[in-house]
C-alpha cells in the first residue's frame, strides 16, 4: 500500500470515483492507486449516497452526548468557571 499525506485523500477519493465512472473494478483501482478495497469500497459508496458532496473530507464527529438536554442544563448551571481533576 502507498503512502500518502493527509491532504491527498480527496484528490484519492475523487479519482476513484473517475475511474469507477469509466468502466474500472473495485479492485483494479486499489491496486492501481495502490490502496485498499475496503477503502475503496467506502469511498465509493459514500459517492453513492451523496455524489459529490461524499467525497468532501469532514473532521470526525466523535461520540455523541448521552446526556439529556435536562442533564446538560443542571451540569452546566452548577458549572463555577473552575475545572478540576478527581481522581
């Protein structure tokens, strides 16, 4: 598998998504761009689903809050500006 930088993904994922719209094979293309076809795959199935826009890179989003937005009120009222560690 090639090394790419960071900043190369979406130039990656817009040229897989050319090759597949001129006729190529999942698998043809991760070889030739020298990754792998599970990121092939999902790369193009994001295409898929969103055209273009799916092969934007987005920051993740990371995990989502389980608090209510009760449980956020009453934790950030009690909130005094002052953070500390308990251990």
């Amino acid at each position: 598998m090639a090394k790419y930088k960071r900043s190369d993904y979406e130039l990656l994922r817009r040229r897989c998504a050319e090759l597949k719209e001129a006729g190529w094979k999942q698998t043809s293309i991760a070889q030739a761009l020298g990754l792998t076809e599970g990121w092939v795959s999902r790369t193009l199935k994001k295409y898929k689903e969103n055209g273009e826009a799916g092969l934007v890179w987005r920051k993740p989003q990371g995990p989502a809050c389980r608090l209510t937005q009760e449980q956020l009120k009453v934790r950030w009222s009690n909130f005094d500006g002052h953070v500390t560690c308990i251990n």
